[in-house]
C-alpha cells in the first residue's frame, strides 16, 4: 500500500531512555480520562459538542512538523510510552476547552500502516492526518474528508550535494546530473510523487532507486554522487550537524516546486462522520488553526515536549529540540506554514486539489487502486469550518 510521507529514521546515535525521569509519565491509557477537565471561563467550550477525548491519529514520529497538535497539550500531560501517545487537556491559548485531547504517533505505533486504514479500523479516532494523495488513492475504500491544512505545502523535498552538482538548482537539473554522473535518487517505494516525477520526465525512471532504507549509509558512501528523499524540515540540518560522516550542506528542491501540490498531513475525518461531527468541527477547526499559529510564533515549550516524547517513546527515531527549531525555522523560511493566498490559515484550494487528482489518478489506477469513479476535489475537503479571522 501506497504511503506518502514515509519519514527517514536517521540513525545518528542511540538513544539511552532507560534512566530518564519526565514529569507526568505514565503506562495507563486510562490515566488521563479519570477526571473531566471543565472550561475555563471566557475558553472556548468544546464539552457539549465534541468528544470526552479528541483522538487524533498522526502519520509518523513526534515532530515539529506536527507541533500544532502538541501545542494543544495542557499542563502535565500523560506519555503513554507503550502506546506512543500523549495526552492532557485541551488547551486553546492558555485555558481548558472543557475536553481531553490524545495525540497517536503514526509509523512504526501503527505497523507503518495507512493513516486512513488505521482511521477505519479504530471508530474512537476523531481526526488523522491524511495527505491530499493519499485521500485520492483510498477514495474509494476508505473515503476522508479534510478539515484543515496543517501545512499549506508540503516539506517534502529531494537532496543532494552542492559541491558534487555545483550547477544543479532543481530535481530536473540533477536527473541531467545523474544520468550523465551514473547516480541515482534514493526514495522509498511506492512514493506518489516519484511515479509524477518519473511519468513527467522530471527525473529519468533509470536514475532512481526504490531501496531506500531510511539511513543516511548510502548517501554518505555515494560520497555525493547520489541523490535522496528527504524533508526540508529535517535533513538539511540533521546532515550537516548529525551526520557526522556527512558533515557539510546539502541543497534541494520542494516536490511541491515541481508541480505536485498536495496538502501535507490534512486533518481530516472518515467522510461519512462529517455530518454529525459537524458542530463539534465547527468550534475544535479554529482552535486548531490558532494552535497552529500560537505553535509557530513561539515554540520552545512544544519543541522541548516533543523531544521528550521522542526520547519517552524509545522506538530508533532520533530527534533532537535542535531539529525541531530548526524545522519550525524551516516552516517560516519556505512557507511550508503560511496563509497561502489569502489571510487565514488552514483552508484548501480546489483548483490545488483537483490537480493532484488528476496527476494521481493514472497513477493509481495503473497500480491497482483506483480511486473513486468521477472522484471531484470537493470530495476529499471542506473549508466550512475554517475561521477567516484566525491567521499568520
């Protein structure tokens, strides 16, 4: 099964949790449901609306890139480290919402499974991260519709070395590079992006390679003849500063510069359970876009929650607060988190959906999943939840 943003577990180091003592740590899931957090007075409410426990189902390890979730987090929230989760009050800008919220980690917590198939299977989860490629391709079996845009594009991006490939400033300059230099560009298989890529001559089928194991082993043995997958949000700083094999900068372009606009982690909802989550979207999606921005212009207590969990949850992902500043950074820089074309956050563009449908479709449908017949971009999203006031 096709998944979109397989994430690199770059194996800097090993990390040592045996000792570690954090604040609030516990193994029972029941630990943060023992008692109902009320509102605080002047919050925004969600208790009579929305779930006990907003669940929301994540597509990979803690990360920056899903900050605004953790920023959700309350005082002393609860880290299931069995579970990898976390969870506490709900908290938006300062004060409980009256509802406990629980953060799932994705990846390996979920046996590196779809996040719509783990969406599907546990009817508790409220919301998950779905990828504007991934809703098209499960659109018949497993139907989603996004609520809000975490990220207006995604960080997902192909590397390579600046001093090997002095000239080469896109991923169409380095396919040229590589057919001429016999290099390749490491992805993991099944990638969407790299059969758009491939099918649209940007980077030559021949000068790609499907095996790639989530190490930096062979990027740094190719001695930077080689290409590689990776997220601008991570990488570049991790290479230089964690590799130490490595080293140096690397330089890359967004898959998103190409042409492939998908929406990155969509939070989004089984299709048929929009209705009646209905009025509980209608107050949790501006909570989730202010958290979004509260995140993003101040994230120093999230970023230290979010290498602690990494640390709690002990599974061979390795990520640091240095990473995460580096990536919120990264979010600002490359616009990864912003307004789009507008002046509010979190909110789809269908003319943008409708092109990653119909990219996709041949796609999918060549690999033995098509999507759902007459499959239109208003499908997959809706944006009658987003809060127009609520913006960067």
């Amino acid at each position: 099964m096709h998944r979109t943003a397989v994430r690199s577990t770059i194996a800097v180091g090993m990390v040592f949790a045996a000792g570690i003592a954090l604040a609030g740590c516990a193994s029972s899931p029941s630990s943060s449901s023992s008692s109902a957090p009320t509102a605080a007075a002047g919050a925004v409410d969600l208790s009579a609306v929305c779930p006990a426990t907003v669940i929301i189902q994540t597509d990979w390890n803690p990360e920056a890139d899903h900050g605004h979730l953790y920023q959700l987090l309350g005082p002393n929230p609860v880290i299931n480290a069995d579970k990898k989760s976390v969870s506490g009050d709900l908290y938006s800008g300062g004060k409980s919402t009256g509802v406990k919220v629980e953060v799932r980690s994705g990846g390996p917590a979920i046996g590196y499974s779809t996040v719509s198939s783990e969406l599907y299977k546990d009817k508790d989860i409220t919301l998950a991260y779905v990828s504007t490629d991934e809703a098209v391709q499960l659109s018949a079996t497993l139907p989603t519709t996004a609520v809000f845009a975490e990220n207006n594009i995604s960080p997902q991006m192909i590397m390579w070395d600046p001093s090997t490939y002095p000239k080469v400033k896109t991923i169409k300059d380095l396919g040229e590079a590589l057919k001429a230099d016999g290099g390749v560009v490491r992805y993991f298989q099944g990638a969407a992006y790299m059969g758009y890529l491939q099918g649209s001559g940007i980077l030559p089928e021949a000068q790609t390679d499907g095996a790639y194991d989530g190490t930096p082993a062979k990027f740094v043995t190719a001695k930077g003849k080689d290409g590689q997958q990776g997220f601008a949000t991570a990488e570049p700083y991790i290479y230089q500063n964690e590799v130490s094999a490595w080293g140096k900068p690397v330089d890359f372009q967004l898959i998103n510069d190409t042409g492939y606009p998908i929406y990155p982690e969509a939070v989004s909802v089984r299709s048929g359970d929009l209705e009646k989550l209905g009025p509980c979207l209608k107050k949790l999606v501006p909570v989730l876009q202010q958290a979004d921005v509260d995140y993003i212009s101040k994230p120093a207590a999230t970023n230290k929650l979010i290498a602690d969990l990494v640390t709690a949850y002990n599974n061979g992902w390795v990520y640091s607060e240095k990473v995460a500043d580096f990536g919120v950074g990264q979010m600002t820089k490359l616009k990864i988190a912003s307004n789009g074309d507008n002046a509010y956050v979190g909110d789809f563009d269908v003319a943008r959906v409708q092109k990653v449908i119909d990219i996709d479709t041949p796609l999918f449908t060549k690999t033995g999943s098509a999507p759902k017949a007459g499959l239109k971009a208003t499908d997959l999203f809706t944006n009658e939840f987003i809060d127009k006031t609520i913006g960067f």
